[in-house]
C-alpha cells in the first residue's frame, strides 16, 4: 500500500500518485506532529493539532475513510494516518501539493503569501470549532487536552498583561475549561453531547454511552457494564463484580467531575435541573469585625460568597466491564467514565474475601436465624401477647422504652389503646407519640380494616403521630388501604404493622424474648 508523508509530498511521484489514487487503490496518507515529543512548549503541539486537523477536515470530502488514528514513524515521530481511496483525484492532489510545500516551506509552485494565508486560515479554522461537525474529533481532543491543560497558562503569560481578565474572559465562554474538562467537538458519526478531561469523561443524561465508548475508545458494542458493589478496603475503594476486581483511585477526580456537573452542565443538560441545585451551599465568607470596635463596620470589605457541593457519597453507583478496564460511576442523572489499570491481583482477591468473609458469616447467620423456627402462638393468650408486644416496643431502638405505656388488661377498657409510646427525642426533631394495638387470633383467620372500626377515632382522639398493629395472623390488604388512606390524608405521619411473619423474623434474631414467651 502506498505510503504519503505530507510534509514531503512535493517530492512525490505525482504521476505514480494519480495512477494509485484513481485506481481505487488504498492509499496511506501521514500528516505530522512535529512538535509531539520534541517540545515543552504546549502552544506548539496546539498549533500542530490544529494545523492536521484543518488539513484533514479539507481533504475529507475527496476521499472515502477506510480507518485513521496515530502511529509512531521510527519510534519518534507521530503522524495522524488517514486509510483511504479517492473519489476526488486532481482536487486531492492539488489540496496535498499545496499542504506539502506550506507545512515544509519548501516553495516551489506556492511562496511566502501563501503560507501566511495558511495560518491565517488555521487561526480563523480554531475560531469555528464549536460550529463544525468534524470527520477526525481525535484530532480537536488533543487541540483541547494540551491547551487547557497547559497551552491557556503560557498563552496568558507570554502574550498577555493581565493573565486574570485572559482567564475571565475565557472562562465566560467556555466555562467548564475552568474545571480543566472541554465538550467534545461535534462528530459526524456522533452528535451527542459529553465532556472530556485527560482524567475522565462526563456523560449528560441524553447521551448514548454506548455509542461514545465505541467511537472515543474504540469499545464495541458487545462491552458488558455490570453493576459493582463498594467495599472499603486498606483505606481505599474497591469495586467488584462476578468477573472483575478493582481499586477505584480516582475518588477525588469523581468529586470533582460532579462539582462541576453541579455547578455548570446540570442547567444544560439534566432534564430535572433542580436536583442538583439543592446540592449547592452558599457560605457567606466576610470577615468578622472585631468584638471591640465602634466603627469596624463602616471599614469591613464587601462581603464575599463562596459556592460548595454537598455530595452524598452514598448515592453513587459504579458499573465495571468484564475485564475492568472501564469504570462507570452514576450520580443522579449524570455518569462519569474512568478508565482503569488498577485491576486486584488474585492474592489481593484472596485477601479481601479473608477481610469480608467474616462480617458475610455473620449476616449469614442472621438470615438463617430469621426464617428458622416457627412461634407457637396457641402458647399464648390476649394478655401474654400484649406483654410480648411491649417487650418488642420496649427493645424498639426507634422509641424512648421511657414513655412506654401498657393501657390495662386485654380486656379492659382502653379506648381502644393497648400500648403507647413515643419516638426516641433527636436534636431538631419532637418526639412523636404512636398508639399500638395487639390483636391475638387462636385460630386461622386474617386482620382486616373491619376488624379494627374504631382506628381512625382512636388516632383522631388521642393526637397519634403514628399507629401500629400487633397480630398472630396475617394482615388484610384492606388495612393497609385504610393505613395508607390515613397517611396521604394527613392524620398520620407513618405506621407500623407487625403481622406473623414480621414477628416469626423478629423473634428468630431475638432468642431471649422468644425463649420468655414460647417452650423450646
């Protein structure tokens, strides 16, 4: 396959060119980044990706892409590779001789005007980018990975007086540079909106996420995401699925990312903005004046603002691929990629299921301990359950076990009260007072709403915040219909039902209640 170094084009076969490109054979064309790896200058190597890029993006509708991407000529170079046909010969021709003879200023047919129309042009081309729909988006990624990363700093020391307003000015009309991330240039195979920094990428809500992990990182279609859980382990983040184990080290970059998910691209993007919005503190950061002084308030500054993110960590949500080599995290409606090396190696597996085997044979034991054993409830009479059901109110963490208040005998007359008791008191929060009643069933039969007519006066009379039912028997739909009807009314704030098999649970943990009221 013909091979074409741009830059040196000129001293092509031009005839052997035609005779290739007309052919329909596939030709390889290579534009260079000179300065990729032979500077520290970063305004360079942002001058040479937009130099290829313009080149590319001109020559793109005369050939037919068969792929593209980087390569390396003799281990140092890096060239931008085009495999292609032509479809437009003499107009690629033409386009690739004038390249050639500007890039390497090696003047044969063109002269000194032509190159400084040139760079003009590629200046005026950098001025366009948010309006065009590019063939070769890796090519404006690495524009805006090496400019914001570096490129913005050198250009506001060396080229201007206020590096201050250059930033000010930049950051009003790019705004999430100031968060080192850039939008991605619009694609012609992809138009969706996401957001790339050299750390990550943001993912809006609207955008396909399989579709970007195909043409960004060459991932295919057929990548499995499975969810992972989160394990804290030696101090740092472990996500883990069926087939993959891995460090998630890039905690603080995640914060970060949603800092500025919050802050900016949640108003463009989130269809539901105003959950994010609840997220940002406003802190009032003025200087106090001092206790003793008359006047300090006439000298004190303006007060000054600063904005935070509250972030609730629980809320995030991580996917691995089956390999993990792509982490996804999910915050409200936003995802975040991350792209891992940090794969657990097997004797890390084996130590981490050492470190949580413990605490998964102890929640294993509670489970089998929560549906082994049924209660013996003909043992029992009205007034042996009542007493069972203030022994469960009265170990409840929820209520004060000092407000308890068992209201007679079974029998007796109540008002309809068997137990009452108040929630546990909490800085910022009343105590709640809730009515309990215990309804013991010797034979098989069922608790419905008509069995307890006279709940809702109960509630109504005695002002209860919330309500509960105690009973050997299973529960009908009905009352929790009347529960719930209760609730979206407003004359209760919450309910509790204890039915058989939410006592059966609770007993089965709890062997030394059990044990008081029920024979081996």
């Amino acid at each position: 396959m013909p091979r074409y170094l741009v830059e040196e084009f000129y001293n092509a076969d031009q005839d052997e060119f035609v005779n290739y490109a007309s052919n329909g054979s596939e030709l390889e064309l290579l534009f260079p980044l000179s300065s990729v790896g032979f500077t520290q200058s970063s305004i360079d190597i942002v001058q040479d990706y937009s130099m290829v890029s313009y080149c590319c993006e001109t020559i793109a509708p005369f050939i037919s892409v068969v792929n593209f991407g980087y390569e390396k000529k003799d281990r140092i170079h890096l060239y931008f590779r085009i495999t292609c046909t032509s479809t437009d010969t003499p107009s690629l021709q033409q386009e690739l001789f004038y390249f050639s003879e500007v890039i390497s200023q090696e003047l044969k047919i063109y002269d000194d005007i032509h190159v400084i129309s040139f760079w003009d042009t590629i200046s005026e081309y950098e001025d366009s980018f948010s309006k065009r729909v590019f063939h070769f988006p890796d090519l404006i990624n690495g524009y805006w990975a090496n400019l914001i990363n570096q490129g913005h700093q050198e250009i506001a020391s060396e080229y201007h007086t206020s590096p201050t307003k250059y930033f000010n000015k930049l950051y009003r009309t790019y705004p999430e540079q100031s968060y080192l991330f850039w939008r991605s240039p619009l694609s012609k195979d992809f138009k969706d909106p996401l957001y790339f920094s050299t750390e990550n990428w943001i993912i809006p809500p609207r955008t396909n996420l399989t579709g970007a992990l195909k043409l960004y990182s060459g991932i295919e279609h057929t990548t499995k995401l499975e969810p992972a859980e989160k394990v804290l382990y030696n101090g740092l983040l472990a996500l883990v699925t069926d087939t993959a184990a891995v460090y998630f080290r890039q905690s603080e970059q995640l914060l970060h990312s949603i800092r500025c998910t919050t802050f900016l691209l949640a108003q463009r993007h989130s269809p539901a903005p105003e959950q994010h919005l609840t997220d940002i503190i406003t802190q009032d950061t003025g200087v106090q004046g001092h206790l003793f002084k008359d006047d300090d308030t006439l000298r004190r500054k303006a007060a000054t603002f600063t904005r935070t993110v509250k972030i609730d960590k629980e809320q995030i949500t991580y996917q691995l691929s089956e390999l993990g080599d792509i982490i996804i995290a999910s915050y409200k409606d936003f995802k975040y990629v991350f792209f891992s090396d940090n794969s657990m190696s097997f004797e890390q597996i084996k130590d981490l299921n050492k470190f949580l085997y413990p605490a998964y044979a102890k929640t294993q034991n509670i489970i089998e301990a929560s549906i082994t054993g049924d209660c013996k409830w003909p043992e029992l009479d009205d007034d042996k359950f009542e007493e069972l059901c203030y022994d469960i109110l009265y170990c409840d963490p929820r209520f004060d076990s000092n407000t308890i208040q068992k209201m007679g005998n079974s029998r007796s007359r109540d008002g309809g009260r068997d137990i009452v008791i108040k929630t546990r008191l909490a800085p910022g929060r009343q105590q709640e007072l809730y009515i309990f009643q215990c309804k013991y069933f010797s034979t098989r039969t069922s608790l419905s709403a008509a069995k307890l007519p006279n709940a809702a006066n109960v509630i109504m009379q005695y002002g209860a915040h919330g309500y509960g039912v105690f009973t050997t028997t299973v529960i009908d739909a009905t009352l929790y219909d009347m529960l719930d009807a209760f609730v979206k009314n407003g004359h209760l704030y919450n309910y509790y039902c204890w039915s058989k098999y939410e006592l059966e649970r609770f007993l089965n943990r709890h062997q030394l209640i059990k044990r008081k009221y029920f024979t081996p």
